[in-house]
C-alpha cells in the first residue's frame, strides 16, 4: 500500500477509535449543588445529615447537598436563607411560620418531623414531689412542673410552643415555671447532676446521659405520645425563599423528594443508618446515648416529608395562642409547596 493511503487509513482507524471511545465514555449527568443550611446538627434533623452518610439517595435525584450547620441557631439559618447565604434553611416550624406572619416571602418545601421533644427532671427534685412520679396521670406530671427551675429553647421555638400548651391544658401557664433560655445540652445534663436547675425539654434521647447515671428521670416523653393530641404537630420544616421556588420549581421538588426517601431509608433500616450517623457526626457519644434518641427519633419522622392540614393549622393555633399574632399568611395550603402537603 502507498505510503499516502496508509497514513491516510491510520488516521481514520484513529478517527473511528476516539469517536468510539467518547459514545463509550458518556459524561455523567452534573448534580445540582443545593446550599442547604440546616439549624443544628442532631436527630431533629437526621435526614439532612442523611446527605453526607448516604449521598446516592440524594444522587438519584440529581442533587448534591452542600451543608451548613447553624449550631443550634434557628434564626441564623433562616436569616441566611432570606439573604440568599444559602438555598434552604432546615429549622423549626415555628421560626419558619413566625417569619411568614411578619411578612417573609418564604415556603416549606419538604416536613422532616414530628413532636421529638420529652421533660428530664432531677431524681432528687422528683424525689421532693410529694408522690407524683413518672407514671403518675399527665396532667398531674404538668401541674408538677410549677414553680420548677426549667430550661429550653427560647420563646417562639417548637419545645417553647409546646411546653407553654402543655401547661394550659392542665390550668396553668409557662410563666408559672421559673423558666429559662439555655440550648447547650452538656449544660443541661450538668447542671441538673449539680442542682443548678429542676429539669429541662429539648429532643428525646439527648439527655440520656442523666438517665443512664439515674440523676435523671424521663418526666414527660412527647415523642413517645405522652400528649397525643400533639401527635401531628409538625416540628422541623426546610424553608427556601418564594422567589427561588418560583424559579426552581422542579429543583424545589426534587430536594423534597430526595428528604423523603432518606426517611424510608432510615425507617427501613435502621440500624445501617444509626451506624453511619453516629460514625460521622457523634463519634464520641455514648452508645447508649445515641441508641436512646435515635431508636425513639425514628418513628417521629414523617412519612413522605409531609404535613397533613390539620396538624400543621394546630400547631399554628398553638403558637397563636402563645404569641398572639396572625398566623393566616402561615395557613398550610400557602405556606407549603404541594408536594409537601399530605393529602
């Protein structure tokens, strides 16, 4: 063969091998990064933190999650959100709904959870109560809590909301505790161990530590239906801007149904999961510790990321009672986008 033709058949047998080889090695579809802040690292909120132990569920759906944790600062996540710092801010629902009252232009695009929170008393203030116990009649354990020495999250905030409702179902008022703002829960543990407060409420299985060295005692468990009137109340919503989800209904959507399936995950199997996140984010804690609030956070998450009507307009009836504000721009056919609406 001529020189000419062998040079020339050379290079289209290179040709034909490099256009094989690109249909062959087809570019993966690029994820779309969604800057998701996120109030605080805990079981509150699991399937957040679901992204960073198991990213292929989030990857089924084109996404990628990009977390920031606001270290316990609900209205540090929802300012960045409204500011544009992040896309979404994962929090609790009353921080969410009590901006929309006030004129935010935002809406809840997927619902993580249910009631998670539960009252840990003293064993030595138990002790002082004059035969009421753990196993006493609810309203009975409520009335207990008067004049006590009780901490939580501050005014506004779901424990706050619920705390306050629980106490004028049996007749009296948040205002009859000697209550205080503290959201440190190595703070609370300690300082119930040393007599510095009667008790705390904040999300089940986070004070187990009290517990297991019998300084404590589980007073009132929400989480586990100890008030089941509260049993829909939505707690943790993800809330992104109006405005974005105007503009990313689709990408809006597959974030909630990305949550979604990281719930199924975690209510599938269980253990697998508790493995990874403990691994990641709580190498230190006591097993006992993390068994104890993951074991009892599971069943509160809600199937589908959803929130029924009625649950979401109760908890806006509580708050409204706790606040004394107009909460109907919060009503739930406005304030979540239909996916995450239980129908």
């Amino acid at each position: 063969m001529h020189s000419s033709h062998r040079s020339r058949h050379s290079l289209q047998l290179l040709a034909a091998v490099a256009v094989a080889g690109a249909l062959g090695a087809a570019p993966a579809v690029a994820q779309q990064v969604v800057k998701y802040g996120v109030a605080a690292i805990s079981m509150s909120h699991a399937p957040a933190m679901m992204a960073t132990v198991a990213p292929e569920i989030f990857a089924k759906h084109g996404i990628r999650m990009d977390l920031t944790d606001f270290r316990g600062n609900s209205q540090n996540c929802l300012t960045a959100m409204i500011t544009g710092s992040v896309e979404t801010c994962q929090t609790g629902t009353t921080t969410g709904t009590d901006a929309i009252a006030e004129g935010a232009k935002i809406n809840g695009i997927a619902v993580i959870i249910g009631p998670i929170s539960e009252i840990v008393l003293s064993a030595k203030t138990v002790a002082k109560l004059g035969g009421v116990g753990p196993t006493s009649p609810l309203a009975d354990r409520v009335r207990a809590l008067k004049g006590l020495r009780i901490v939580s999250s501050g005014p506004g905030t779901a424990h706050y909301v619920t705390l306050d409702a629980m106490m004028k179902k049996a007749g009296s008022n948040i205002g009859e505790l000697k209550f205080r703002t503290l959201g440190d829960t190595i703070a609370m543990m300690e300082s119930i161990r040393n007599d510095q407060i009667d008790g705390a409420m904040w999300t089940v299985g986070t004070l187990a530590g009290v517990l297991s060295d019998k300084s404590g005692m589980r007073w009132i468990n929400v989480a586990g239906g100890d008030v089941p009137e509260f049993r829909g109340v939505p707690y943790v919503t993800v809330y992104a801007q109006s405005a974005w989800v105007e503009k990313n209904p689709d990408l809006a959507r597959l974030v909630h149904d990305a949550l979604a399936d990281a719930i199924a995950a975690m209510k599938a199997e269980p253990a697998k999961y508790s493995k990874l996140l403990k691994e990641k984010y709580f190498p230190q804690m006591a097993q006992g510790i993390w068994d104890d609030s993951y074991s009892q956070g599971v069943p509160s998450l809600l199937d589908g990321a959803r929130a029924s009507r009625a649950g979401w307009q109760y908890f806006l009836q509580l708050q409204a009672e706790n606040t004394k504000k107009d909460y109907s721009k919060a009503a739930w056919e406005l304030a979540l986008i239909p996916v995450a609406q239980a129908r």
